[in-house]
C-alpha cells in the first residue's frame, strides 16, 4: 500500500512549446523561447542541493550567507541519440566565517542523500558539488 501523494502540474500546449502556467508569467519550457526541460532539470537539481546545503549548514550550526549557486552540466552527445544529461557541478558561494570553513565542506557529502531531486535522478548522472568562500 502506497503512501505517496500525488501532486500533479498541467502544462498548457502553445504554439509548439509546452508552457507552465504561473500567476504572473508563464515559464516557456522550449530553450529558443525560455528553458529548455533539460536545463530546468539542471536548474531544480541546484536548487534543491541549495536548499538541502542550507538546512544542513543550519543544522550543523555552521554560520553561513548563501551568495549564489552557479550550475554546468554535460550531455552525452556520443553514446545516446537523446543525449541525456552526463554530469551536473553545482558550485555554492557562499560567506562562511574561517573556523567553520572545513564543517561547511564536510557537510556538502551530505546533500545528495537529502535532495529529492538528486535522488530521482538516473544513477548514471554525476553529480558533484563544491563551494566556494566569498569575503
């Protein structure tokens, strides 16, 4: 017997390209008009990772100010005709006070255990994170 909730999200048809309606705007997901789903892919893994990061920094009770996350992913053009999403680097800026610099990057092992979005991801995608100190 399943627990899980289902949670359900209509994308509308518009001329060609699959939109996501939103309140104010709607989010084009064609990459010549918006996002392309593949980068909305890589896009929602950092910013769940972020989200999961910065809970556990809160957790670990280490000090911190997230600046930005910045994200570059690969595809694999060479085996797999749809050339699938091959890696994801996620890069955290962040201020974090010297003497909890080495907690901070401990805890970055722990984020892909946490994240849904990590998890939901086929094995095969490599995904690696790493911070970096800002004064």
């Amino acid at each position: 017997m399943s627990t899980a909730k289902v949670k359900q999200l209509v994308l509308n048809s518009q001329e060609g390209s699959f939109e996501l309606p939103r309140p104010e705007d709607n989010w084009i997901l064609k990459a010549d008009q918006g996002y392309s789903p593949v980068q909305m892919v890589a896009a929602a893994t950092t910013a769940c990772g972020g989200y999961v990061y910065q809970e556990i920094l809160t957790n670990s009770r280490v000090q911190f100010e997230m600046q930005k996350a910045e994200v570059s992913y690969t595809r694999d053009e060479v085996e797999n005709p749809a050339h699938p999403i091959k890696t994801i680097e996620i890069t955290f800026y962040l201020r974090v006070p010297a003497e909890d610099q080495k907690k901070a990057t401990s805890c970055l092992r722990l984020i892909s255990r946490h994240c849904p979005v990590m998890q939901s991801l086929d094995p095969q995608i490599q995904v690696t994170e790493k911070e970096v100190f800002v004064d």
